[in-house]
C-alpha cells in the first residue's frame, strides 16, 4: 500500500524537523500558510503513524490530516529498481 498525505500543522516546521521527515520518509513538499502543509507519501498507516508522531515530538500543532490511497509503482519502475541493486 502506498499513501498520499496532507498534514496541516498551525505554524511553519524549522528546517531541521522537515530535513529529518525528509530523512525518514523521502522527498515532501511544503506549502506556507495558514496552516502550512506537508504533502507526500508514505509506504502505509503505521509510517503515517511515525510521520504524526515526529511532528508530536517537535511539537508542532497538528490541525488537520488528509490520507488518499497513492499510485503504486508500475512493474516497469520495480523492474528497474531490481536492476540497479
């Protein structure tokens, strides 16, 4: 299972607490606002689970969580991926 994301959180992430999502759960893209928005993906419900759980622990005030089933990778992109290991 793939998921795509969308967190509201009340104020701007620093820089360290998006660079360590980045770290943990690949590439996201942020949206300033209000709220600011994290968007990407994540492999299922417990890495959305440790997605939630880091921002817990950075303390930022989450305000919204959106989920939708992502684009599972084509048996070309898999393929590809086994070739290059």
């Amino acid at each position: 299972m793939n998921l795509r994301y969308r967190v509201g959180v009340a104020a701007p992430l620093p820089t360290g607490v998006v660079a360590e999502i980045e770290r943990r759960f690949g590439a996201v893209r942020i949206t300033e606002g209000r709220p600011a928005t994290v968007h990407g993906n994540v492999l299922d419900q417990a890495a959305l689970r440790g997605l939630l759980s880091l921002l817990w622990d950075a303390n930022a005030d989450v305000v919204s969580v959106r989920i939708r089933p992502g684009r599972e990778p084509d048996e070309h992109a898999r393929h590809l991926d086994d070739t290059t290991t």
